[in-house]
C-alpha cells in the first residue's frame, strides 16, 4: 500500500499537503487550522536555536541502557503502566512538556515549564483529543504525540488529526514496508529516543506508544541494525478491564515482574 503523499518531513509543508488530501474539515477544525499554522510559524525560530545548540550532542548520545517499550491496545491500561514505571528515579520518559513544546523542549530551562502549567491549569486546558484531561507537563505522554506534535511526516497520528482519512492513508507500519520510508522512520524515531537519553541523562528510557504494537518488527531491526542497546525489554498489556482497581492490580504485578527480570 502506498502513501497518498510523499513524506516531506518540513512541518509546514508536511501539514500543508496533509491538509490540502484530507478531505475537508470542520467548522472547529478550521479554528483549530489557523491556531496551528501560527504554531508552526512561530516555532521555526525556536526550533532552529534548538537544532544550533543542541544537535550535535543528541547525535553523538549514545543509548547504553535497555529501553523499555509498553505496547497494547487503546484504552488496555497501558497509560496506567507508564505511569506507574516512569515514576521510578531510574526511569527516563518523553514528559507531556516535550509534546507540547517538541521543538523547544531543552531550551529556557524551568521557567517555561512552570509558566504553561500555570496557564494550563488556569485556563483548564484538556486534550481532548485523547483521554480529556488537563495534562501534568511532568508526567509520561506518548513519543507518537512528540512525533506529531512536530508535524512529522513519520508517525501514524495523522489519521487523527484528520479523521476521515483514516481508512485512506496507510499505517506506519505498512508504509514501512517501503524501505525507504522505513530508514526515514527509522531516523526519526533513533532521533526521538537520543533527544530523551540526552535529556535524562542516559536514564533507562520507558516508552509506550499504542502504534508500537503493530512495529515490534521494526523495533528489534533498530535495536540490531543500529546497535544502539543490546536488548529491549518490551511489556505487552493485552487486557480489558472494567474497574481500575483491577487495572492498579495488573500494573503493579507487571512492575514487579519487569524489576524480577532485571
């Protein structure tokens, strides 16, 4: 299967051509277009600071420690995990601030950080496109929204930002069955994981990413090719569990678990 557009991994033109094969949007998504686009044109300075000061040490970072990857199916729990391992000090994480700011993330320092999660809370801010809560920019999020918060042209998450491609443009997955998009992807995610190492410290890396599931493939291939940690520890949540006592349940023993078999 192949892509209806050919991946260009520039954020405004990446966006532009999703746009342009999407289908049509709504009312609120036109509103939402433009608060984006100003996002994307306002980023560029920021993002190009960031690649100035920063790139070359996030090349040169090297993953020693095992990462961690969660994979399950939406709704499974697997949030509930992430949460619950990227709590432990030994644990590195891409935090909601990452998402948020993902070209920016490693400049400014705290202040930044502080001062959205005010403005967050003030204002009651949710994502409501996902589990429609006001997010803790210290906590763990998803290193696909990272991916599309940047407007990659490498991540599965533009079938939800517009809808009704979903059934129309392929997964990553199967667009990775076309090599060469699968050594961009590749590149993208390798950069993604060395961005967050870099940034903890070399910390054992803790990810979950429901898209993972279907690229457990292309995640050992990375691990081998690559060389760049010597195993993965994956934890596969495949559950359906109604009352959250049971989910606290599962969570716990699948820590426990994971800290037996290191």
């Amino acid at each position: 299967m192949k892509s209806k557009t050919f991946p260009v991994n520039i954020p405004v033109i990446e966006f532009t051509k999703r746009l342009l094969t999407s289908g049509g949007i709504s009312a609120r998504g036109a509103l939402l277009l433009i608060v984006y686009y100003i996002k994307l044109i306002l980023v560029m300075p920021l993002a190009f600071l960031q690649f100035l000061f920063y790139s070359q040490k996030i090349k040169r970072t090297k993953i020693r420690k095992q990462p961690v990857f969660i994979l399950g199916h939406y709704r499974s729990g697997t949030t509930y995990l992430h949460k619950l391992m990227a709590g432990k000090e030994r644990f590195g994480f891409v935090s909601y601030y990452d998402i948020i700011c993902p070209n920016s993330s490693l400049l400014f320092g705290r202040w930044l950080k502080v001062t959205l999660q005010f403005i967050i809370k003030r204002l009651r801010i949710k994502t409501s496109f996902f589990n429609n809560t006001i997010p803790l920019l210290d906590e763990p999020a998803e290193e696909e929204r990272f991916l599309i918060n940047r407007s990659s042209a490498y991540t599965d998450y533009w079938r939800f930002v517009f809808p009704l491609c979903r059934n129309k443009w392929p997964t990553c997955s199967q667009e990775c069955i076309d090599q060469r998009y699968y050594q961009r992807w590749r590149k993208e995610y390798i950069g993604l994981l060395k961005l967050a190492t870099y940034k903890h410290k070399g910390k054992q890396l803790v990810l979950k990413s429901p898209p993972n599931t279907e690229r457990i493939k292309y995640l050992l291939e990375i691990s081998l090719m690559q060389n760049l940690f010597t195993s993965a520890a994956i934890l596969i949540t495949c559950f359906i569990l109604c009352a959250t006592c049971g989910i606290k349940h599962f969570g716990n023993f699948a820590f426990k678990r994971f800290q037996t078999s290191k």
